[in-house]
C-alpha cells in the first residue's frame, strides 16, 4: 500500500490524491486502506518517516569515521546523491509533502532531517578544522550540500543525468568545491 501510495502521491500530488485511487490502484476496495492507516496523513507520515530514517541511514552508513574529511564528504554525499536519485519517487514525496503533515508528525520528521543534516555538519566542521576545507560559513554550506542532494528527486531523470552512479560522482566533486577542498 505505502509503494501505491508513494507513485499516486509522486505522481499527482498528495492533496491531488484521494485513498478511493490508492486502494483502486491494488485492485482493492476503498475501505481497504483503513485497517493499516487510520487516514491519509498517517500514511505520508509512515512514508515519510521510513524514507527520511532511510535517508539518514544511507548518510550515516556512507560516513567512514577513521578517514580524513574529504574522504568522508565525498562518501557520504556520492550515497545520498545516490539514493536520491535511486528512490527519486519516494525522495520527492517525502522532500515535498511535509506541510501536509500534522505538527506532532512533522516535529518527528524534522528531527529525522535534522540529524542528517548533522552528519555533513559535523564532516564540514571537521574539514574546517583540519584545513581541509575553506569555509567561510559552515552552516551555509552544509545547507547547501544537503539542498543539492535533495532536490536531485525534484528533476531526475533528465537527458544525460539518467543514470545515479554520474549524479553521485558529479555531486560528490561539487560538494568538494563548495567547502574549497583541494582535491
């Protein structure tokens, strides 16, 4: 149900999107949906919650602490460039559907975001440092690296940029030039 529900939401826009299409999309009735999710935004919540703890499983995964800064950076911002556009569909829901969102799920949601964020953060920090990086503003960078990566779901797949493995190595040299790494 959350996959039917990821392409419908995708697709035409969570409020574009009624629980009568996702359950006729399974071939099932529309009451169908109500023994899982208690209403639509219990199901973009458990989306998004399962996406973004994905997410910041990925970025924390990608991160090898015993290497230097650049290192780290490159890794984790060639995975999450990656999965993003992997799971371009499932990126864009959970990206561009939160204000649909109820407050408590949000708060949730948003720490998830949060604590992914720190992971660059703390890498960007690191860097800085170490002289790896040339920062000037630390935390504009890290939201810009993560704002790239993000919105890779916004776009892909686009004429040569259709393929995940040339977005990540793109991104993971982009993220290089934002800190001012020498590499």
């Amino acid at each position: 149900m959350r996959e039917a529900a990821i392409e419908a939401f995708a697709e035409n826009g969570y409020g574009s999107t009624t629980t009568r299409q996702i359950a006729a999309s399974l071939d099932l009735s529309p009451a169908a949906m109500y023994p899982h999710y208690k209403s639509k935004e219990e199901l973009l919540y458990a989306i998004a919650y399962e996406g973004h703890d994905f997410a910041l499983r990925v970025v924390r995964d990608a991160d090898p602490l015993d290497a230097d800064a650049t290192t780290r950076l490159t890794s984790i911002i060639r995975l999450f460039a990656q999965w993003q556009a992997q799971n371009h569909r499932r990126a864009r829901v959970i990206q561009y559907e939160l204000t649909a969102l109820e407050p408590d799920h949000y708060r949730v949601i948003k720490g998830l975001r949060r604590d992914t964020t720190k992971v660059v953060r703390d890498v960007v920090d690191l860097g800085i440092a170490s002289g790896e990086f040339t920062v000037p503003d630390a935390e504009g960078v890290t939201l810009a690296l993560m704002s790239l990566c993000v919105d890779i779901c916004r776009w892909y797949p686009s004429g040569r940029y259709s393929d995940p493995e040339t977005i990540s190595a793109l991104y993971a040299d982009l993220a290089l030039r934002l800190v001012g790494a020498v590499h």
